[in-house]
C-alpha cells in the first residue's frame, strides 16, 4: 500500500509531511531522467571542448586554483592601505608639529600625537593576517549519493542552513610586509616623540606610549624609557633669551616616588617582553621597575603608611577605650582600672599587629620556583615581592612547563637567569621546597 494515499498519512506532523512531499518531488524527478549508465555504456560527447568557451574558462581557472591557490588567497591580501596611510600620515603630522616646535612643547600636543599613534595601531592590529596555506590536503569528502533516503536524511541539514544567520563579516587582510613596515613606523614616531629632549614625559605620556608598544609587541625600547621617566634632564624656557635650558636630575630626585613605574605599565611591559621570548628585555624591564628604590618607596607610602599610622595612635586609643571601661565596674578605683586596662589592651594591639606583620612578610603561598634566600629580612621580603613575583613569571615562562623537570634547566641564558636572581637574594627552584624534596 502507498504510504502517500494511505489513511496514516494524515496522523503525521507537518514537518514528516513537508518531508514527504520532498521526497514525493525527488522521486518524481528520478523517475523522469534518464538512468545512469555504466562504463560500458559510456560514450564521449560529440561537442569539443573548443566549441565552448565557458566550459573552457571554467576548466582553465579551476585548474588555476587548485593549482597554487593564488586567486583564492591573494585577493584578500590586496587589501586597499589607504585608511591605514591617512591614519598615519595624521600621526606623522602631529608628531612633526610637536618635534619643530621652537620651545617646549605642551602636554596637551604631545598626548594627541600618541593619541593618534594609538588611533592607528588600533586599527592596524585589528586587521587580519593571512595564515599560511597548509602544504598538503587531506582526501576529498565523499559525494553523496543522489537517492531517496539521502534526501530525506539532508532535509535537517537544508532547513538548518536556511534559518541560520549569516556569517559575521571578516575583518581585511593585510600582508606580514605591510604590517611590518606600518608597525616600525608607528612604533619609531611614538619612540622619537619620547625621546625628544623638550618633551616631558608625564605619566599620561608614559601610559600611552606602553599601550602603542604593547599592542605592536615591540618591548625592545621599555627599559630606555623607563629609565628616561625617572632621569630625562628638565627643560626650562628662558623667557628673555628664548632658548632651552636642561636640568639633570639629581640621585636623590630620580628615586622620588613621583618617578616609579606604575605597576601596571610594568606588568604590560614584562607580559610583552614575555611574548616575545626576550629575555634581556624582561630582565631589563624588572631593572627599570619594580627594582628601583622609588618603586620600594611607593609600595610603602601607599600600602603600609595606615598600619604606620595606626601605631602612635594605639596608645590614645587604648586609653579612651580602658577610661570608657572604667564606668562599668566596681571592683576598684577608676584610676586603677584605667591603668591597667589600658596596658592590657594595649598588649593585646601590640601581640595581635606582630602576628599579622609576621604571617603577612612571611607569607609564600604565592611563590612558585623563585624564593628569598635564608636571613632575608621580613620588612624586605614584603617591600621587594613584586620584583620577586615578575622574576618568578619570567622563570616560569622560559623554563620547563612541567612540573617534574623543574630544575634540569640548563644554558648560558639560564645560568644568566639564576644570577640575577642570586644578586638580589633570590633563589631559582630551592631544593627543600621542590615537589618530592620535603
């Protein structure tokens, strides 16, 4: 029996029908073509192939692709520079106008020149670029085979495809030469500005400048301009003469606490530098930051300067709070109580603050293969740990990945590596605190 003029038919759902009715067409137009014949039927067409230009075309260009791929891969490459000229013809502008100026240039001029160095490497890093085409391809897929039960199998596969949203646009190619080439420019306005002996580097210039460098991953230049941040000569204008005049700082003012890296800056930088596999330029990078006494200074001034206040404060506080307590009891004489209260709670601030400063100086749940050596003062280890914790991320960037081979390194930069942390009292896999070394 049929099943389309079977009662049956008219239980199933609408999407078995709609499914049935395709496969009634298909059936329809296998039953009208004419059948397939064999090798042995097989017999060449009687029009040439030089009687029809399109087959031709089509035959020479689809050989053309499969042979080198060039078409298909060189057309997105050819991608229009234009925006990319415009954006940095503006930043070469604006960086000329900053570099021929006669005084000393504003802040406010020398931030808009990064600004648009930044503008354009933003658009320069976000366009694609081309991957390399794989030497070999794997075997062709399996065309299916035209019959019923194919049909009716690909019918999920052709609703899904026509209510699926279109893909997202690409974003346009551009060449390794290309990108290279507007990089190094990008990269060598943004240096030149900075380096320019009028133009102060302010802090908003300094965030600016390890952005652009950081997006280009260019970190070679980090450590000069870290260390041009604390001691590049001061220009002064002298109004009656109309000429420049540099001031060098002295040592005592390239270690203010004005002049420390930020910790963020640093962290961008050394992650850079990491990237890139330049291991002079991470130790250079921590050298220039987190190494230098302005850094120590700020880590003071801004973390530990409350629990500094709070010392001379605890005696006025445990005498208001012994006075207050005085009210309350009966037992002796106000004065008395307040005494010894006071020393009481005064005792207890002073135990429970040493525990603190102890678990807190002390702590190494943090520390993965670098570790202070023995007889590292605790007031040190506190103020000095961001130094240990991008040393320990450089170690562990360029030294094995698992864990069981840790310490079989070996190497000239390696023996580089374990030195500079050996000079500053740190230690590289320290053997008691190995995994198995207990």
């Amino acid at each position: 029996m049929d099943i389309y003029t079977s009662r049956s038919y008219r239980l199933l759902c609408q999407s078995c029908r709609r499914a049935a009715q395709h496969h009634r067409l298909q059936l329809r137009n296998l039953t009208s073509t004419r059948p397939v014949t064999t090798s042995s039927q097989w017999k060449p067409s009687t029009q040439s192939h030089a009687s029809s230009p399109s087959s031709s075309t089509s035959t020479s260009s689809s050989r053309s692709e499969v042979a080198g791929g060039q078409k298909a891969t060189s057309s997105p490459w050819k991608v229009s520079s234009s925006s990319l000229d415009i954006g940095l013809a503006e930043a070469q502008t604006l960086s000329d106008k900053v570099i021929n100026n006669p005084g000393i240039p504003s802040e406010a001029d020398a931030l808009a020149a990064l600004q648009a160095i930044e503008s354009a490497t933003e658009r320069l890093v976000n366009l694609e670029r081309p991957r390399p085409s794989p030497s070999t391809q794997g075997p062709a897929t399996p065309q299916r085979d035209s019959t019923a039960t194919s049909t009716l199998l690909s019918l999920d596969a052709q609703t899904s495809k026509a209510t699926s949203k279109p893909a997202p646009k690409k974003p346009p190619m551009i060449s390794d030469s290309l990108f290279q080439a507007r990089s190094s420019a990008l990269s060598n306005l943004a240096y030149n500005l900075l380096t320019h002996p009028p133009v102060f580097i302010s802090p908003a210039l300094l965030k600016s400048y390890t952005t652009i460098h950081s997006l280009l991953t260019r970190p070679a230049t980090f450590p000069e301009i870290f260390s041009l941040y604390a001691s590049k000569p001061t220009p002064h204008l002298d109004p009656k003469s109309t000429t420049i005049s540099y001031r060098t700082p002295t040592p005592s003012q390239k270690n203010r606490i004005n002049t420390a890296i930020p910790i963020q800056h640093a962290d961008t930088a050394l992650a850079t530098a990491i990237r890139t596999r330049s291991l002079p330029t991470s130790l250079s990078i921590i050298s220039t930051t987190t190494s230098r006494p302005s850094f120590k200074r700020r880590r003071i001034l801004t973390r530990a300067s409350p629990f500094l206040a709070a010392i001379p404060l605890a005696p006025v506080a445990a005498a208001i709070l012994a006075s207050r307590m005085a009210t309350y009891q009966t037992g002796m004489d106000a004065e008395t109580f307040t005494s010894n209260a006071g020393m009481g709670v005064l005792a207890y601030m002073g135990v429970v603050g040493a525990l603190g400063y102890t678990a807190l100086t002390s702590a190494n749940d943090q520390m993965r293969r670098v570790t202070w050596v023995v007889g590292m003062p605790l007031w040190e280890r506190w103020v000095r740990e961001e130094e240990r914790r991008m040393l320990d991320l450089v170690v562990g960037a360029f030294g094995f990945r698992d864990r069981r081979r840790w310490g079989e390194e070996e190497g000239v930069e390696w023996n580089v590596l374990k030195e500079f942390a050996g000079v500053r009292g740190m230690i590289v896999d320290k053997v008691e605190l190995m995994e198995g070394m207990e």
